[in-house]
C-alpha cells in the first residue's frame, strides 16, 4: 500500500500536502518501531487503516477556514494529523492522556511542519475552551466520549454542518442510535472508500450546535 491510495480519493491535494501524506506515512513507521503506536499487524497498511481512515472525516464535512476542531485522545494522531494536512486553514487541538503518544504525535506535527496544531497531554473535561467539532476514533463508549465534552462547543456557526461531534466507528451503531435519537447520523465509510476493511465502519455525526 502506498501514497496512491490518499490521492485515488483526494485528487485536490496540492503538491505540499502529498508530500506531506508520504512523509506522515514513513514517519510513523519508523516511530512504530520504537514506541507502539500503531497495532503492529496494522503497521504495513497505515496509509489505508490509519491515513485514509481519518480522512473520511474529511468526505463528510470539508471544514471552513478558521473552524476550532478538538481531537480527543487523539492516541498516535488519528484523526487529528491526517485533518491538519487536508485542511492547512484549521486550527486542531490535539489531546491524549498518555504522555508517551502525545510525545510522538507532537515530534510528528514538529517534523511536518504543521502550523495549525497544538498537542497537549490533557483530559477533555479540564478544558475550558469552546470548539466548532470535536473529533475522535474508538477512544470509548460513545455516550462516554460525549459526556467528556458536553459543554465545550461555540456557539458561533462556520460550517455547513451545525457544531458537533464527528466520530470514527466500527461494528453496530444500534445502541448508539438509541441514546442520540434525533442529533445522531451515522455515514457509512464504504460510501466514500472501497476497500473492505471500511465495510463495517461509520462517521457518527453527533449534532450539538
């Protein structure tokens, strides 16, 4: 798996940001092997698994200029790092509570050259700032994920998409719909990306603005 497959479904890119997508890919194989973190059977498909996976964020809502977007327990970057590169105009917040990661996600932002990303080792409930979004990928239980950041949304709308949360998940989403009922919409990966491993894998939509 290579490079490729980013530009098969973002033939926009600019030649920065190709750049940028083969070096995110070479860098966190050469971090992978000193600190895990990416599954090690993942490893050989990170553009595919990991790359491309947090871009389907970026099919169901392309972010306006200036939109705040917070990445909770962003772990290795995703989908915080692939986001900054797609969208150079949005400010991202960065946060994991395990120091380790947050080391490497922000030596991987430093090697980049990202200037839209700021990296802290932090708890969602401890912040105090608003955003537009807030995004993860299989951090926890969804009501969980949500209950960390009730409260921390701006009121202020720039997108086509009212402020919410944005979520990468797998598997069944039946109880999920259950507990959101009217602000839930879940926007199946497969169609945006072919290859198998999205079949069972959504974007939840969480509308709170």
């Amino acid at each position: 798996m290579d490079s490729t497959i980013i530009n098969k479904y973002f033939p926009q890119l600019t030649e920065v940001q190709k750049a940028q997508f083969i070096q995110l890919a070479e860098l966190y194989r050469e971090w992978n092997a000193k600190i895990n973190i990416i599954s090690r059977k993942d490893i050989d498909f990170v553009e595919e698994r990991h790359i491309l996976h947090g871009l389907a964020i970026a099919k169901v809502l392309a972010f306006a200029p200036k939109t705040s977007v917070l990445d909770v327990g962003t772990g290795g970057g995703i989908p915080g790092i692939p986001l900054a590169i797609m969208f150079p105009e949005v400010n991202f917040h960065l946060i994991d509570a395990i120091g380790k990661k947050i080391g490497v996600v922000q030596e991987i932002a430093t090697a980049l050259g990202l200037k839209n990303v700021i990296v802290e080792q932090r708890r969602a409930e401890s912040l105090k700032t608003k955003y537009d979004f807030v995004i993860g990928r299989g951090v926890t239980d969804l009501s969980v994920f949500a209950s960390w950041v009730r409260g921390k949304f701006s009121s202020k709308q720039l997108n086509s998409l009212p402020n919410g949360i944005l979520y990468l998940k797998g598997g069944d989403l039946q109880a999920d719909k259950q507990s959101f009922k009217s602000i839930f919409d879940a926007l199946p990966i497969a169609d945006y990306f072919e290859e198998p491993f999205f079949e069972t894998k959504s974007v939840v939509y969480l509308s709170i603005g």
